[in-house]
C-alpha cells in the first residue's frame, strides 16, 4: 500500500514540474507576468478603430438642402449661441439610416452626422436621418 502512495506521489510530482516547465517556456519575454490561460478565454479588446485613424466628430440638425455630393444643414453653434449653415460632403463611403440614400433626405428633416474632417473639408461618415414620432406634427 505505501508503494502505490509513493508511485501516486511521483506521478502528481512529475506532473507539477512538467507544468511548471510549459509555463515558463510561454512567457519567456517578461518573467514578472502570469502567462494567459489561453487566447479563448480572455475577453475581447474593444474595437477602438485602426491606429492613427481620427475619431468622427458629431453635428446635428435640420436639413436646409441636399444637392448631389453636399448636406446642408442648419445646426446650432453653442460657441456662438446662434444658428449656423454647415456642408457636409457625401461620398460612396458615407452610410446612411432610416434612409436608403442621400435621395432620400429632403429640407426639413432632422438629421445626426458623423464627420471627419478631411483637407478642411467635413466629409460624413454617417447621417442619421430622425424618424418623426407618431402624432407628432412635421415641418
């Protein structure tokens, strides 16, 4: 009986060392870090975009017009406290919801843009054009 406790004890033994060598082969690069369980089971890293690349701003407002590549749109300039005419440019990469495409926008419509600014030029990433809500009056 105390031979197959000695032989249990040698297998857990082994074991140990054998695991403790796989651990210290994975991290080799800093050897003040806990190694990863495995890459299925950390969380994922948010999408924070590709690197370098500038995060859009936000405007919103009403529609004044919409003309082939250009969205203008009457916005409040809280800087000033009054309202302001801004363009934004519209390209094939510029997506649009509540709305297939840019034909579809007309003066009036409340409106949320994502934009970059591009050669000093806003260029929209996306338009959000307001749905109006039931019972309500529209412009």
């Amino acid at each position: 009986m105390k031979s197959r406790w000695i032989a249990v004890g040698l297998v857990f033994g082994l074991i140990g060392i054998a695991a403790g060598q796989v651990l210290a082969e994975e991290d080799k690069s800093d050897p003040g870090t806990l190694p990863a369980a495995s890459s299925a089971a950390q969380p994922a890293a948010p999408d924070a975009g590709k690197p370098g690349e500038p995060e859009p701003e936000y405007a919103f407002g009403t529609v004044k017009s919409v003309s082939g590549d250009q969205l203008t749109i009457n916005e409040f300039d809280y800087d000033t406290g009054k309202e302001n005419e801004a363009t934004y440019g519209l390209d094939s990469k510029t997506e649009y919801d509540n709305v297939a495409s840019a034909k579809e926008i007309t003066a009036g419509n409340e409106v949320d843009i994502d934009y970059l600014v591009k050669d000093g030029k806003k260029v929209a990433v996306a338009v959000s054009v307001a749905k109006p809500v039931e019972g309500e009056e529209t412009e």
